[in-house]
C-alpha cells in the first residue's frame, strides 16, 4: 500500500510521501501543496478532522478543486483552504477516489483483440464506464522503432485518440474487436449524464494533465451515447448475475484496470476463485502484488516501477503504464 493511502500513518507522514514518491515530476503544484502541508501543523490539524480513510491528499486535493481552489502557490492555498473548508470536508466524506481513464484501452485492446469475437464485456470497478467502449476510441500506436499504427472504430475516426507507445512483440490489432455487449458494477456508478459526477472526475486530474483532462471530456462525450448500465454494488456479489445476463455466442470478457488495490487479500481471492467457475475469460490491469498468482508467474521485470501488470486468465502477459500512455508485451 502506499504511505499516502496508509489510514495508519500521519498526516505529515502521509503528505510528505505522496510529495515525494507520487507527485514529483507528474505534478509540480501538488508536490509543493503536499510538501507544504506535510510542515504545516495547523492545516494537518484541519485535514485531522476527516477520518483516516479520507486524509489521503489525491482526495482533499481533488476536493479542493471541485469546490474552487485554483492551482498555484502554496501561499494561495494555504489561504483558500481554511476558508473553504466546510465544503471541502463535505465533498471528501462524500466522494471517493474513482478516477476513470479511457487511455487504459490502449493497454487493454491487443488482449481482447485476441480473443475470439464477438466479445461481451463486463467491467468490475467501471467507475462511469470510459473504459467499456475500447471499440469506439481511436488508437496510435508507436513501436519503439518508430513505426506507427493508427486504428480507427469500424464507423471512422473517434473524437478520443489515444496514443500508446509499444514495445516488445505485441499483437497490435489489424481491426477492432467486436463489442455487441457491454456492462459495469461499481460500488458506486458515476453517471456520465451528471454534470456533478463529471466535473468530479474533472476534479480527480491533476492540474497540469491537460491532456488527460481533454481525453477525458471527449471520451465521456463518447460513452453517453448511449450510456452502458453500471450495476450498483460490490463486484463480488454482482458478478455472477451480471455474467448470466450476457448474450449466448459472446466470448464474454471480465475485466479490470486499477481496482484490486481497493479490495482486501480476501475479496481479491474471492474473485479469483469465481472467475475461475464462470464461462469467462479474465483480464486484470493492475499493479504488481494485487492480483492474486499474477507476482508469482512473472518472470520478468516491469520497465517503470509504478508499472501495473496487464494478465489474461491469470498469466502475465503486458506491463502498462498505468494511464495507458505505454505498453510492453512479454515474450
Ligand atoms: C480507480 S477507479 C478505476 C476505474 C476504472 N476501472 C478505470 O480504470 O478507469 C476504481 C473503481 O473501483 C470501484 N470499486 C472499488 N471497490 C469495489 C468493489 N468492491 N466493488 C465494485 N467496485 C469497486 C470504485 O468505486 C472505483 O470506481
């Protein structure tokens, strides 16, 4: 787990981490509001007052900037949170950390392309669903040979191009898989038809990610037409119901990017062990540790060390970056 979601380390403790290991370099002015507030007692003793659980900085931070707070100098900050805390406090008891990111698709894609058509997917841990459509985004893939390859939905360009830089002997896709059904379960299903549940996403992309920030508004334009129903309620318990509701003749694909880390060690085996009974294949886009088996077949080792690792039905078989940005097929 990381320090900065660690509910048993302090404040400071937590602040200086994410400062430290998780903001440097992907963005300077949380770097320097974490690090201020990490030497900063009377604004630790204000985020002191959310339980442990909602003290995490991506989440008072994400906070802060769906109330108004604008990014810039600690001083400012400094300054506005005070003064805007009961609103603030109010979004973090409410809201939690469901950043969706279509760029995952990238990674995701070669996989299900793989996989014998056509294809039903169900997403655990969809958030608002950006990521069931990976057959309506557009793609560039580039090879670390520099050559590039563009794929476009069977209807023509998307408004979502999203770029991904390969390497190792990935089976990039001549053509689009084809979807013909598609369904999520979340704990809490954000609606993309909610300008509060959008502007809330908004708010969980870090200032200066302009890109992402643009990727994301022209995907959810995308994933509204029309909307994919998101069932409401705990993957585990969900699961096997959604499953039977998939059409006959689907090659019927679970899976997940970026959630096992908000299950426990017993929840992650409890899914292992329904897929394995379901007529299912089974995709996870997760860090390394978090899938249960995965860490153990790996033979070997990821090229970034936040890298998740991107495995079909258990076996290991991609590094991703985590937004999607690259991909490294194993041999
Ligand atoms: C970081 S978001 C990732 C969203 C999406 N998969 C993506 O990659 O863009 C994690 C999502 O998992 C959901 N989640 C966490 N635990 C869950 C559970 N036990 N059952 C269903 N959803 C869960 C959260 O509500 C959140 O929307």
């Amino acid at each position: 787990m990381r320090r900065s979601t660690d509910r048993r380390a302090s404040t400071p403790d937590r602040y200086r981490e994410f400062a430290e290991s998780e903001a440097r370099g992907l963005s300077a002015c949380y770097e320097e509001w974490a690090s201020g507030i990490a030497h900063d007692p009377a604004m630790v003793a204000l985020i002191d007052r959310l339980p442990a659980v909602k003290r995490q900085p991506n989440l008072v931070f994400s906070a802060a900037r769906f109330c108004g707070a604008t990014a810039g100098p600690y001083v400012d900050f400094a300054r506005w949170l005070p003064a805007h805390w009961p609103e603030v406090e109010a979004v973090c008891r409410t809201h939690s950390t469901q950043t969706n990111e279509a760029g995952r698709c990238a990674t995701l894609l070669p996989a299900l392309a793989s996989l014998r058509g056509p294809l039903a997917l169900i997403e655990v841990g969809a958030s608002a669903g950006l990521c069931l459509h990976p057959d309506r985004y557009s793609y560039r893939y580039v090879t670390d040979d520099g050559h590039e390859r563009i794929l476009h939905p069977a209807t023509g360009p998307s408004p979502v191009l999203l770029d991904c830089a390969v390497s190792g002997p990935a089976p990039i896709p001549e053509q689009m898989p084809e979807v013909v059904w598609r369904a999520g379960i979340d704990l809490n299903p954000l609606d993309v038809n909610s300008a509060s549940d959008m502007n809330w996403l908004e708010a969980l992309i870090w200032p200066e990610h302009d890109d992402r920030r643009a990727r994301l508004r022209a995907a959810i334009a995308v994933a509204r037409q029309p909307a994919v129903e998101i069932v409401r309620g705990d993957l585990n318990e969900q699961l096997a119901a959604l499953v039977a509701r998939a059409p006959e003749g689907a090659t019927i694909v679970v899976f997940h990017t970026a959630v096992l880390l908000y299950l426990d060690g017993q929840a992650r085996g409890r899914l292992k062990n329904q897929l394995a009974t379901l007529p299912v294949r089974w995709l996870a886009n997760e860090g390394r540790g978090v899938v249960p088996g995965v860490l153990e077949r790996l033979s070997a080792t990821p090229t970034a060390s936040s890298d998740f690792v991107l495995a079909l039905d258990g076996t290991p078989i991609a590094f991703t970056q985590p937004h999607g940005r690259s991909l490294h097929w194993l041999g």
